[in-house]
C-alpha cells in the first residue's frame, strides 16, 4: 500500500506544479483580447476627448464672435471660455492617457499569464510599475495644464 502511495504523491505534485501557467495558445488569445478591447477602449476615449474638446471650441468660437462684436466684457467672456476650453481640453487629455495606460497594463498582464512563479511575481511587478509611471505621467501633464488655465488671462 506505502508502495502505491508514493506514484500517486508525486504524479499529484507534478500535477500541481503546472497549475497557474498557461498554455502558449491561451496566451496569445488572452493578449488579442486584451489588445482588442484596449483597441476600443482608447477609441471611446479619444472620441469621448474629441467631442469633449470640440464642444469647448465652439464655446470659444462663440466668445469671440461676442467679443468681435462688443467690448471689453466680452473680453471677460472669451478668457473665460477659453479658460474653460483648457481645463476640459487638459481632463479629456488625461482620461485618454489613463485608458492607454490602463489598456497597456492589461495587455502586459495578459503577457504574464506565460509564465509563472517568480518569473510571473517578475512580471506582474514591472506591469505595476509602469502602470504607475504612466499614470503619474498622465496626472502631472493634467495638473501642468489646469494651472496654466488658471492663469490664462
């Protein structure tokens, strides 16, 4: 009996070893449908960005026919839509960057999915990490630019 046990041990903890990593083609299909939907992601939010930006832009067109036709408050009137302008233009700039990013960071864990163990830990590590340096990157350009808008004159 003693002598049974032990095959079935180690076909068990073989077994166990390969859980957790998958296959080549699961991979690869994990990574086309995270490319696919990142693909989609950042067209909704560039186009989310671009009617955003487009409305503000009408808003300034509309200031400055006003201004065109009128005096120094109407000056008042197109610095602050172009004020406006920019604070959206800088919100729906960053929207789109954290969703490349975001989309990129699934894509990179997908990769992940290859490997395993330490190597998997690895990987899932430098996903984080430049996830993280995106999205600090995306933040301090959006800041950058809210301030500049404040103190457009």
């Amino acid at each position: 009996m003693k002598k049974l046990l032990l095959p079935v041990a180690i076909v068990t903890a073989l077994m166990l070893v390969g859980c957790g990593k998958e296959t080549p083609s699961e991979t690869a299909d994990d990574v086309a449908n995270a490319r696919a939907n990142a693909v989609e992601d950042i067209g909704d939010a560039r186009d989310a960005a671009n009617e955003t930006i487009s409305q503000a832009n009408d808003q300034v067109a509309a200031a400055q026919q006003a201004y065109v036709n009128s005096d120094n408050k109407a000056l008042k009137k197109l610095t602050a839509a172009e004020s406006a302008a920019m604070i959206k233009t800088a919100n729906a700039d960053f929207d789109v960057a954290t969703t490349e990013a975001d989309a990129r960071f699934s894509i990179a864990e997908q990769k992940c999915g290859a490997v395993s163990g330490v190597d998997k830990d690895a990987c899932l590590s430098a996903a984080n990490a430049v996830l993280a340096v995106d999205r600090a990157t995306a933040t301090a350009q959006r800041d950058a630019a809210l301030a500049q808008a404040e103190h457009h004159d």
